[in-house]
C-alpha cells in the first residue's frame, strides 16, 4: 500500500467520525423544531397566505423527521469507508431541501404580514440558521448546502419585492451568511483536530496496552525463569550438600587418628578442598535465605573494630598471597544493626575488593557523619564503569569473567550484601571508575548509649559430651559420619533411616537429643519425625534439624517449625556448639 493511499485511508476514517458526530446531532433537534414550527403557525395562521402555511408546517416537520429518521437508521448500520462520500452527497441534498423549505417560509408571508409578523420571521429563520452552524458544520459541505438553500430562496423573495430597504435587507442576509460560513469554517477545523487527536490518543493507548500486556508477559516469563532457577539451585544446592557434609564429617573422625606427615599433608589439602565446595554452598544458601524472605535482623549494640579486627585476620592471607596490600583503621564508634549480617556483607565486600584488585591494596575504613557510621571498603582494581554499576548487584553477575573461573566466585556476593542491606534498612552505594579502583560504603545508625563492648566468647568444643543421641538420615553416608562423629565427642549414637524406624529405636533407648535431616524419604520431613517423637516421649525432648535444601519455600516451612536449624554442610565446630546449647 503506498502512501497515497495509507492519506486516503486515513482521510476516510476521518470522515466517518465527522459524519457519525452530525448525525448524532440530529437526533437534539427534532423537538426545538417540531414546537417552532407551531410557533409559526400559531403566530402568523391570522394572515392572508395561512392556506399555504399549513402545508409548510407540514413540509418542515416531515422533513425533519425524514433527516432523523436517516441519521438513526445509519448510525445503527454503521458508515462503511466506501461509502462516505456517497453519504456525504445525500445530507447534503436533505439537508438543501430543508433550507429551501425554511427560505419558502418568507414567500408565504413577507408580502402579507405585519412589521411584528415579519421581525418574527427573520428571527426564527436567522435562529435556525445559527443551530444548524453548531450541529452540521461538522461535516462543512453539508451546512453550506443548507445554509446557501436557505439564503437563496430568501434573497430571491426580497429582490422580487421592489423596495430598496428590502434590496438592502437580502445584501445583509449575504454579509450574515459569510459570517456564518467562516465560523462554520473554524467549527469545521476545531472538529477535525479534536477527531484527529482523538485517533492519536487512542493509537498510543493501543501502542501502550501492547507493550503493557508484552511488558507484563516478560515479566511472567522472567518471575518464571528465575523460579525455575531457584529451584534448580535448590536441588542442586540439596544433592551436593549430602555428600559433602558426609565428607567433612569423616575427614574430621579421621584428623583425630594416627597420621604419616604424608597423609597430613593430604589430609589438610582434602579439608580445604573440602572448605572451598563449603563455602561455595554457604554462598548459595544465603542467596537462597534471602529470596526466601526467612532473614529475620536481629538488631543489638556492637562495637565495630572487633568485628572489623576478625574479618582482617581471616582475610587478609587472602590479600597477602596476591600481594596486596590491606589494611583497615581504627574506629571507636558502636552501631546498632545484626553483627552477624553486617559481618556477611563487609565479608562479601572485601573478599570481592580482594578478588578484582591485581595491584594496590585494600582499604576498610570507618567515618562518623552526624548520627551515621559510614563503612567504606576502598580498592585499586579494575573499577566498574558506570553503565555496569547497577549490574554488578545481580546475582550471577560478573564483570571480567566470562570463562566462569570458580576461583573468582559465583557471582552473588555483591547480591547477596545488597540483599541483606535492603532485609536490614541500611544503604549501600559505590563510587567507582575504570582501571583506578572502587570504593563501597555501607552506612550503619550508631549507638551512642553502648557503654562496655563485650567480646564475642567462643565456646571451647573440647569436652566430651556423653548424651545419648538418635540420628534420622536416609542418606546412609551421613549417618555414619555422623555417629563416628558423635561418639568420637562422648555420645552414644543410634541411627534411623525412617520415622518409623526411629519411633522404634526410642522405645528401646530413650534419647536425650533427636538430630534429624530436614527432607526425608516418601516426601515426609524431620519436621514431622520430631514431632512424632516429642509426641510419644514429651514436648521437653531436644531437637536439631540439619538440611541441604535450599529452596525458599523449603526454608520457609523449616523456620516455621520452631526447631533449630544448621544447614549443610556443617562444620564440627558449629554442630558441636549447637548441641552442647541445646544440651544446656
């Protein structure tokens, strides 16, 4: 199609809505009509022509109801496109006869009535001639045919009289006529911009509910696809623990027997293998742990330079083995926040700092601004450029890493500190420019009513325990590692692959502490296993439930179980500090 005929198309378009506007106008005009035409009647049935007045009311009214009853019957149809010029050409041809019959008015009376007559006359005739500017000029054709009818039959009436002052009254009725033809004009023209507008706002209304409705169904997929990862990251989150926490458990029961300097050195190799997949995992888990929404702040009073001091001392071998420079200063002050998530954060900050810096250093730093603690984590790495400074706080992004180096991480540690600074109400922005390095700064509220810092306590592990324990696993891996484990600390240890093989071992031994898998087989949970248990021993009986999954709704449903939980794998330390509280 070739634009001369998309300009055609949209010109008929146009007229359709200009034709369907007047003849919804004609509808308003039936009664004003029908009661002037008896006002005529009534006014002027005394003079000496009223034998052809009636046949002129009846004229005017049955033409007005011919024009109504058109409009009506083509509006219900509809006005094709190929048909609107066609239509234009009737109204217009009505439209003239009805003019001709409101100028015959003038025939029948002017040369007969009186001066009172004649002024009525003219003023129903100009009174006609202003309505149908208002509601015809739409369409202009249509109101010049009526309009030109009209004055024509009236002008031939006055010049047939003689009388100059009627010569001069039918000049003026041509002037009236040109005023009103040029405000039909302007009708015209505001009609056709208001229609024109009209179709452009209903053009972007359709253009915005398209890219809406693509908007929304992007958004589908994408909530979609990002459920489907989580719940591959989940299952593979879940199948990969088991095994290493089995792993850990063993090479743990097996640091504690007789070794060659050959096999420690291979042993220590296998734990850092070991503590590297850990660590991995653990980054999964608390990207998991915030999609969940489980993360609950517990807020409290800390002094920051211990904090600040633990994490220089487990990173900076880091920064030491590439040559770095790190330091971090002194700071007095104490804020209010969860030491343990701001730990997490600043951990993911400097060890991502320390990961991209080839040279330089790493700075930590700490400035007071009014009631505000503002933590800065300074680098001199690539930097970040500014179209890549939103991006870098998407999970599984990296920059400067496309062959997926796992030495380099996985790419969730700036998600996973902007998701805790947002589940904690704090800030989090970056400066940074390419190749001069970057700098993070997190703002904490201070505590000014902290007046003595206590020291975190570590609780030693190297007592024994003696407790009776029953494990509930279905991976038997697991519960071996487990029960060596636990044996090796002073416990007696029996082993359940099912609920209902637990239930039996408890009626034989009563356990003083149930530590039970999370998911279990035949879709049943140690959620249940426990509560099976305290139901035949008493609510009093101390639980523990260790999980490898990951996915939010899992985590969702384990917290709402009240029971404490440590997630897989878990290290010997924090297994044994969690059992000798609940012990307590």
């Amino acid at each position: 199609m070739n634009f001369k005929n998309i300009l055609q198309l949209e010109e008929d378009r146009i007229l359709v809505e200009q034709l369907r506007l007047t003849l919804g106008n004609m509808g308003s005009s039936v009664i004003p009509m029908f009661l002037t035409v008896v006002l005529v009647y009534w006014a002027l049935s005394g003079s000496s022509h009223s034998a052809f007045l009636m046949p002129w009311c009846a004229a005017a009214i049955l033409s007005n109801l011919n024009l109504y009853r058109h409009a009506r019957r083509h509006l219900a149809r509809g006005i094709p496109h190929a048909e609107t010029h066609r239509r234009v050409w009737t109204l217009m041809f009505l439209h003239g006869m009805d003019g001709l019959i409101w100028g015959a008015l003038t025939w029948i009376t002017l040369d007969t009535a009186n001066l009172a007559s004649n002024i009525l006359v003219f003023s129903i005739i100009a009174g006609i001639m202003g309505g149908t500017l208002s509601s015809e000029s739409i369409v202009l054709p249509i109101f010049v045919s009526f309009a030109v009818a009209q004055m024509s039959a009236i002008a031939l009436k006055l010049w047939s009289l003689g009388d100059p002052a009627y010569h001069a009254l039918g000049v003026a009725g041509f002037f009236y006529l040109a005023a009103l033809l040029g405000q039909a004009v302007n009708n015209y023209r505001a009609a056709r911009t208001f229609i024109e507008l009209r179709f452009k706002n209903e053009e972007l209304l359709d253009q915005l509910r398209v890219k809406t409705e693509l908007a929304e169904t992007a958004q589908r997929e994408a909530e979609q696809a990002n459920a489907a990862k989580s719940k591959f990251l989940a299952a593979a989150s879940h199948d990969l623990r088991q095994p290493i926490h089995a792993q850990g458990l063993f090479l743990e029961v097996l640091s504690r027997t007789e070794q060659t300097p050959q096999q420690k050195s291979l042993l220590a190799s296998a734990r850092a293998a070991s503590e590297a997949s850990s660590e991995m995992l653990n980054t999964l888990l608390d990207f998991s742990r915030i999609e969940a929404g489980v993360i609950e702040p517990q807020l409290q009073s800390f002094r920051l330079q211990p904090l600040l001091n633990k994490i220089e001392n487990d990173l900076a071998p880091q920064a030491d083995a590439k040559n770095l420079v790190y330091r971090s200063r002194e700071t007095q002050l104490a804020v209010r926040s969860d030491p343990v998530l701001v730990e997490l954060i600043l951990r993911n900050l400097i060890s991502n700092a320390i990961r991209y810096t080839e040279r330089g250093g790493v700075l930590v730093a700490c400035r007071r601004r009014g009631r505000q603690a503002v933590l800065e984590v300074w680098d001199t790495g690539i930097g970040i450029a500014p179209e890549n400074q939103q991006e870098v706080f998407r999970e599984f992004h990296q920059l400067g890493n496309p062959e997926r180096d796992r030495q380099k991480g996985l790419g969730l540690g700036l998600a996973i500190a902007d998701g805790l600074v947002r589940a904690l109400g704090h800030s989090l922005t970056l400066d940074s420019a390419p190749q001069r390095g970057s700098v993070f700064r997190l703002t904490l509220p201070i505590d000014t009513a902290i007046e003595n810092a206590q020291a975190a306590m570590t609780k030693s592990w190297t007592r024994l325990l003696f407790a009776r324990i029953l494990v509930i696993d279905d991976d038997e891996s697991v519960r071996q590692g487990m029960c060596h484990l636990l044996r090796d600390w002073g416990c007696e240890c029996e082993m359940a692959e099912s609920i209902e093989e637990g239930l039996a071992l408890a009626k034989v031994q009563i356990p003083e502490l149930v530590i039970s898998d999370y998911r279990l087989r035949e879709q049943r949970t140690g959620v249940e296993a426990i509560a099976a248990l305290r139901a035949q021993m008493g609510e009093a009986l101390p639980a523990l439930l260790i999980t490898g999954d990951t996915a939010p709704e899992r985590l969702r449903e384990a917290q709402a179980s009240g029971i404490p939980l440590l997630h897989k794998p878990v290290s010997p330390s924090q297994l044994y500090r969690k059992l000798v509280e609940l012990l307590q």
